[in-house]
DNA sequence: CGACCTTTTGACCTTCGTCAACCTTAGTGG
DNA sequence: CCACTAAGGTTGACGAAGGTCAAAAGGTCG
C-alpha cells in the first residue's frame, strides 16, 4: 500500500544493525511498538509478523493509517516532528530490528547515498499517498476494497510471496478503518467478491480468483469529479 | 492545505536565488509551469499569483492534487521519482522564482541543515497527507469543505493575509476535485454555508462569517468506521 | 454580441452508513 | 474437554447523503 514502509531503493545492505540477527526485539500481539507522540528514537525493520499505525485525532477518531510486513521500515513518518504519528501494534508475534536515531545520523553522515534515498523515498510517498488518497476518495466501496487487495497482492509479490494467496492479520474493522468505510461495507463487498469469484476469503486467509478483474474494478468503478 | 507547498520551516532565506528579484519567471493563466512526467529540473518559489497542480492518472481522470499561493514551494514531490508528477498550470498571472536543481544539490552538500529540514519537511507531509485525507475518505461533503476553508483561512493567516477573506483562484470544479466531489455538491454545500451564515461566496471571492462554526463542522460531522 | 464555460438549482436514484439481530471464532475457567 | 463469554464477522431493513442527468442563469472572452 505504501513505499513508505517499502523501501526498496534504501541500500539497507549497507547497515550491519538491520542484518545481523542478535539485534531482534520481539513483540507478542497486541504489544506496542511504540506510542503516538513519543520522541523519535529510530526506526524498525520489521523481520517477521506485521503491525498496523493507528493515529487517534484531535477528534478522538482513531484511524488505521499503515500496515507494515516483513521487509517494511517503520517510523520514516517521525522525523518530520521528532515524534511518532501513530501508536504502532503487533496484530500477531512480530519480531524487528531497530535502528537508532543517532546510528542513523551517523550513517547519513557517512553514506550521502542512502541520506538521498531517503529523502527520495519520502518525496514520491508524498506524491504516492495524495495521489493514491484522493483518487480513493472519489470510488465506491468496491474500488475501494479491490485497489486495496491488488495493492496487497503486489506487496507480496514483490517479497517473493504468492501474490494470490495471502493472510492478513488485519480484521475487517481495520481494513474499513484504512479504507474510510464501515465493517458492514467491507463484508458485504467481500461477500460480493466471492459470489463473483473474484475473491475468496476465509477469516484472514485471501485467495485473489481474478486478479485482471480486481484491477479493473479498482481503475473503473467510480464517481465522477474532473480537473 | 499541504505543508509540503508551505515550508515554513525551511531557511530559504540563506538562498540568495529567492530573494534577487531580477530572476522570476512570469507565467499568464493557463502556462504550464512544467507538465506531468517531465524530468526533475529544480524547484519553485511562488512570488505572486496562484497554481494548481494537476495529476491525470492511469485511468485518464484528473485530479487537482495541489493548490501553491505566494510563499509556497513547488515541486518537492517530483525529487522522489525525478520527474514531476502532475502538470502545474497557472491559474492567474504568476511570478516564480527558480532554483535549479544543480544549486540545490551544492545547496544541499555547503548546508546540512537545509537538506534535514527538507526531509523532515517532506516526512511531516507524509504524515500530514495521511491523516487528512483518510479523515476526508470518512467526511460528509460539508464537512470537506468546511475543512477545506478552515485549512485556507489558516493559510492566508500565516501569510499575513486576513484569514477571514480572500480569493481562491480555483474554481468549484477544481475545489470538487480536490475533495472528492462533484461540482453540483459543492455548489449546493456552500449555498447551505451561506444561508446559515458561515461563509459568503461570491464568485471566487470568500469571506468567513463564523470561522469557529466552520472548524466545529469540519471535525464533528462524520460517518464512522473506527479502528 | 455570441460562443463557451462556470455556477446554480431541481428531480431522481444509487450507494453506503446506521441500527439491529444473529452467527462464528477464539480465549477463559471450571 | 466443554460451557461460557467476548470479540469479530455476517446479513437484513431502512434512510440519508450525494452522485447523476437536465436545464437554466450568470460570466468571460473572442
């Protein structure tokens, strides 16, 4: 969903911290990465598990606002307020590495490269999430849900998982919360899906039946709204 | 609206380029300041006048992605993918000020600071964008909008405009597409403000009548979908 | 002045949020 | 091991918000 927590480009090779494997903090679900509003202290690299952001507004409203797997960076989204936007929760056993602040400085110092990267990384995020949000903002439930399972999908692939077969320890009220829609919604759109032999799901498991057909229903279906 | 076209923080004062008066670039409504898909060049600094910027994505719809006004900066978003990612049309008589990109890279190297600021310029706009547009994804079309001016009269202020009126460049059609809605909604919501004596709009000119109404409207209503 | 665009207003109909009931899964303690 | 509970998930009925279509009224520019 987002290259943000994608990172593919940071030439994280470089850095011992992330690939040597005493370096693991190990969470159970539920567990708290860390809190919204707390100081910036690094950033994480999820080794295996996964964790959703949620960001409570000044609202009260809490939002899901990432998802985050094995190979995803957490917390690029703290250095702009030297804070965390968002509490980030283990939602099964989650294992990371971290990466403090003042080893990241360091780096930067010494690797102009991956300084660069970053700064890339950010800057198309920026582009990828207005772009991607707006456009959202103008579909039906089901583009909605069928750009979230292709986005999902391509995800994995890219981590050398089956890009049709997958588990997410999302529930359906957070894939609602992620997407702006009420749980209702999102069950009955899958229950759509199904009937449609689009998607199958079981509880967390997914099997895309039609990948072509999701994709087109995300790029189509939608409400009008020109430039 | 966007922090990302409004870098405060940033010391641009240490850029001679952008305060030598002689070197602007004056656009007549309509000129493209550059167009989707070119290749990063550099940034602008917006002098006078207004832009939106325009992203057609790959199903062909246009979405205004972005509004700059005097003060903005223009462009940090093309970095990411060195290209520009959406067409920047003037919508009025507009003076920038250029800064290649070559000086910014001498820039970046002669003062750390300013490249840390403009990563964490651009990871606060991650957030930023985030958070607002997935409270928009779950907003009633009145309270876009009344966000959508709450956010502009907080604009102007900064700039040391009055906060409560002023003239937006945009027409409803481009103010519909960037907050995801048609332009009928949008007509009808703000002849809703002003029979409720919010907001008068007369053409492009506004003036906030209850600006504390208007920010109690943006947060409160809402549809739900918790987290 | 006339062509064209933007804006407004009205009538209609779809989508999806809301409320409510019910079912299923997972976790707990006897 | 099973009963109980709670959380998560599904399904149905209903209504409101807002998209769609249509038409008319301003505005702007040639």
């Amino acid at each position: 969903m987002s290259c943000l927590t994608l990172p593919l480009g940071l030439p994280l090779e470089d850095i011992p911290e992330l690939h040597e494997s005493q370096m693991f903090t190990l969470l159970r679900k539920g567990d708290a990465l860390f809190k919204q509003g707390m100081p910036f202290t690094g950033l994480f690299l999820v080794r295996s598990g996964s964790l959703k952001q949620v960001s409570t507004t000044s609202t009260d409203e809490s939002l899901v606002t990432a998802y985050a797997m094995p190979g995803d960076l957490v917390g690029l989204d703290a250095i702009g307020q030297n804070a965390y936007p968002g509490t980030t929760l283990a939602l099964e056993t989650t294992t990371v590495s971290v990466l403090p602040q003042e080893r990241l400085s360091e780096l930067g110092a010494q690797l102009p490269a991956l300084r660069q990267q970053l700064c890339r990384n950010l800057s198309q995020e920026v582009h990828n999430e207005r772009l991607m949000l707006r456009l959202l903002l103008r579909r039906t439930a089901e583009a909605r849900l069928a750009y979230f399972f292709v986005a999902m999908s391509e995800r994995f692939r890219r981590r050398g998982y089956s890009p049709l077969r997958f588990r997410l320890a999302l529930s359906r009220i957070d894939i609602g919360s992620y997407l702006g829609l009420t749980v209702e919604t999102v069950s009955r759109t899958l229950a759509r899906f199904h009937k449609q032999e689009l998607l199958r799901s079981s509880g967390r498991d997914f099997h895309i039946l039609d990948l072509e057909a999701l994709s087109r229903l995300a790029e189509a279906s939608g409400r009008r709204g020109g430039a």
